[in-house]
C-alpha cells in the first residue's frame, strides 16, 4: 500500500466523556457523591485547571480538526488527494537539510493562503 495514501480526518468528540463520568459518579453513590465530588473540584481550583485544560482543547485541537473535517466533506476525492500529496511534497523538500525552520513553515503557509486561496473564509482551512 502506498504511503501517502489520503486518510480522511474524522470529527473529534470526547464521547460524552463527562456526562459518562456525572453517570458512574451517579451509580456508584448517588447524588451525595455527585456533589463531593464537584464540591472538592471548586474548593481545590481543580476545576479551574480542568476547565482551563478544556478550553485549550477546544481551540488547539477539536475546533481545527472539526473544520478540517467539514471541509473535507465539502470537497472531491481528487481534491483531498491532491492536497495531501501536495503537503506531503512541500513537507519532505522542508525536511530535506534535517531541519524545518519557521520561516520554511511560513512559506508553506503563505503558498496555501496567496496561491490556493485558503483561509480567504470560514469555510475553509
């Protein structure tokens, strides 16, 4: 099999990892245990840290893969294809002296932004 065959990029999602979580909390012990539990998260700043750690998340991970994966519905086989090879080629002439710089990133990037019109909305990458 090739190794740059195109893989298309699923919807992220957690499962519902919190209400799975609400739900055992639930079972386990009951409403008591549900507010101990949320009770020690507020007092400790625990849950400042987890909501913090949610909202990076969110920005760095699932908004980026969930707008990459609507676009990529959007768009023909042949043109995802096509865009993965082409990264993959632009990737590999980067990494080709050991190293890739930002200023090589940046040049990628600006090729895809001026040359192919990404970004121009929110529909796109």
């Amino acid at each position: 099999m090739n190794q740059y065959q195109y893989r298309y990029h699923s919807r992220p999602g957690c499962g519902g990892c919190l209400l799975w979580a609400a739900l055992l909390l639930l079972i386990t012990g009951g409403a008591p245990l549900l507010i101990q539990v949320l009770g020690f998260l507020l007092i400790s700043g625990l849950g400042l840290v987890l909501l913090t750690a949610a909202a990076f998340w969110y920005l760095f991970s699932f908004r980026p893969q969930s707008r990459v994966s609507a676009f990529e519905r959007t768009q023909t086989v042949s043109h995802n294809e096509f865009v993965f090879l082409l990264v993959n080629i632009l990737v590999h002439i980067a990494k080709i002296d050991g190293n890739v710089t930002r200023e090589e990133l940046s040049t990628i990037t600006n090729f895809f932004r001026v040359n192919l019109r990404y970004g121009d909305n929110e529909d796109k990458l």
